[in-house]
C-alpha cells in the first residue's frame, strides 16, 4: 500500500500520530533485522532530530487525506517544525540509519536475575512512558527515575531494555524543563554506548 518517499501520519507505540515518511526498502530490511521481524514499515519520523522506527502498517495512514485529523495533537514546537517537514518532504534528506549496540544475550541457567531484570526493565519503562506523557507535572517521580537511571554502570543499563523511551526522552523539547531531563537523557544514553 505504501511506498518509500511516501508522506504519512505514523503511530509509535503509544505516542500520538507523527508527521513521518516512509523509508526506503534497505532501511526496512535493516530495521526488520535488527528487530528479529518481518512486520512493520521503516518510518522516518520528521522533527528537529529525524528519527527511524519500525511501525505496524495499521499505524500508518496517508499524510495529506488526514491532514485534519492530526494536525492538531499538539502546540509543541517540535510538532509543529515536523509538520512543515512533511509538507516540503522533497528538501529532506534520508539521515544515515544508527542503531544502538546488541544486548548480551543472558544464559538460560540465569531465569531467576532474568526475570527480576524483565520486572525492573518493565517498572522503568513504564515510568519513563509515563515522564514522556506528563512531564513536568511531575517532577518528583521523573527526579527519582533518573538518579536511580544515572547511579547505574554502562553495563548495568544495557540490562535494561529502555533504550527507546530514553533516546526518546533526549530529543524532546519541553516548555519547562526543571530536572534538565533532555541533557540528562543524552548523558545516559552516552554512557549505554560506552564500555565500562
């Protein structure tokens, strides 16, 4: 149905529609790869930081038909930068693909820290979605998350399977921003990419 260069509205997990393109074959094979998967459609997401991801076609529809629907979720700036984006998508260049590093894989003997490390990955997770909702209403709870995020070693957090939420996170732009998360995103996601 769609077909790469294609302008469209495209839904990330539980992020509201974007203005998005459709990737080219090779960033799809890529993406679908990496991700163990033949489902989802290559996106790039417009905005002051282009990103890729991989999204279910059902998330997808045309851009220009639904213009109406979506163009108003959102004053944010970044949104509203993206849209523009959308609009002129001939001036936009395709930026490199960059995917984060391969976890380790954790031997079968070892289900029980598995599971604990699954339980805390999924507390995290949960907690940052609900940052990238709320922030800054509450502050507190985003304070918490990332000082227990930034007391971890490299090697612990590449335990964690939050890698997205905090990239995330590091390329948003809020209005108010008191706990500098987006600096502080950045920094995790510099030590997920060292070697302790």
């Amino acid at each position: 149905m769609f077909k790469p260069g294609d302008v469209v509205w495209s839904k990330y997990d539980e992020y509201p529609y974007w203005p998005s393109r459709i990737a080219s074959k090779d960033v799809t094979d890529t993406l679908q790869s990496y991700n163990n998967t033949n489902l989802g459609i290559g996106v790039l997401f417009f905005g002051q930081n282009l990103t890729y991801a991989l999204v279910e076609e059902k998330n997808i529809c045309e851009f220009f038909e639904n213009y109406k629907f979506y163009y108003k979720a959102s004053n944010e700036e970044d949104f509203r930068f993206a849209i523009e984006q959308a609009k002129s998508n001939q001036n936009i260049e395709d930026p490199p693909l960059e995917l984060p590093k391969k976890k380790k894989r954790i031997p079968k003997n070892n289900k029980e820290n598995n599971t604990n490390s699954q339980s805390n990955t999924n507390k995290i997770k949960e907690t940052l979605n609900n940052i990238l909702l709320n922030y800054p209403q509450n502050t507190e709870m985003a304070e918490n998350t990332f000082q227990e995020l930034e007391s971890l070693s490299s090697a612990q957090l590449k335990t964690l399977n939050i890698y997205n939420e905090v990239y995330l996170l590091s390329n948003l732009t809020f209005k108010t921003d008191p706990l500098s998360l987006k600096e502080r995103s950045k920094n995790i996601l510099e030590r997920w990419n060292t070697n302790d």
